[in-house]
C-alpha cells in the first residue's frame, strides 16, 4: 500500500485523492472531508449493476462491494442512538473509501479527523448520512408483497422508514 502526496495548503503535504484510486474506482457522491479535498463515496451497487436489487443477485452486491457491505449497513439500521448511528456511519464511510482508495489506517485518520468545533464535520455528516441513506434503500427496497400485513412492523421498507424518521 503506497502513500501518495501532492502539495497541499501553504506547502504543505497532502494525500493525493486521484493517484490513490483503485484502478476499479467507481463513481459516487464526493464529499468534502477534513483535509479539505472531495473525496467519492461510492453509489449504491444498483446504480453500477443495473437489475443488482431485484434481491436474487447479492452475490454480485459481495463481488461488487466485498461481503461485509450488508453487514455495515446493518449496524446503521440497529444503532439504538445516534452516538451509535454516528459510529456505524464512520464505519460504513471508512467501508466505502476503501472500496475505491487504497489507504492505510493513517490515511484514513488523515482524512476522517475533524477538530470538534469544525463546521465542516457537521456538514459532512449530513451529506454521509444522505449517502448512508441511500445505500439503505437499495438494500431495502421497498415490498410491494402485502400479503402478511400482521408482520408489517418487520417488513424492510417499515425498517427504513423507522431510521429515517429516527436519524433524520
């Protein structure tokens, strides 16, 4: 794992966004992160595979995004607050930039560690959680079965609905 630098602000040294790019990089959202460059998050599998959600191809959401993507996404769903909704999220932000940049464990620190009183980490916050949110719908379409109404409350698109409402 190489580190690429350019010269950033005044000189000094920052990662190099374009050079560390997997050559399989795909296209997405970019954010602004704390190194003050735009970094992409990738889009949602079916927006790369076009029929990837119709649920009978999760083979291909692993192949395209590695096998621990449903599982991240997950932890965003059960977080029971938002101090876990907040840390399930960096979990999935630090997932999806290493889909498409090959970065160490200090580049990514480099990259995710505002000061606290930054006004740029809120806002990154709520662009990650849109991105976030995005990622759970195409996980969790909605059902059009309503052919067991009694387990409505256990159905994926009630599921979504439940943590937008509540991480909104």
């Amino acid at each position: 794992m190489a580190t690429a630098y350019c010269a950033g602000v005044e000189g000094s040294l920052m990662l190099d966004e374009n050079a560390l790019r997997r050559p399989d990089f795909l296209p997405g959202r970019p954010i602004r992160l704390a190194d003050g460059q735009r970094w992409t998050f990738p889009l949602p599998p079916g927006e790369h595979c076009p029929g990837v959600g119709d649920g009978a191809a999760q083979e291909e959401v692993g192949t395209l995004f590695g096998y621990g993507y449903s599982a991240t996404l997950a932890a965003v769903l059960e977080a029971a607050d938002e101090f876990e909704r907040l840390q399930a999220e960096l979990a999935l932000a630090i997932f999806l930039l290493g889909r498409n940049y090959d970065l160490s464990p200090v580049s990514f620190q480099e990259i995710l560690c505002f000061e606290k009183s930054d006004p740029s980490l809120a806002a990154m916050q709520a662009v990650l959680h849109n991105v976030t949110l995005e990622h759970i719908r195409f996980m969790q379409p909605d059902s059009s079965d309503d052919a067991a109404p009694e387990r409505e409350a256990d159905t994926p698109s009630t599921r979504e609905r439940a943590a937008e409402r509540r991480f909104a």
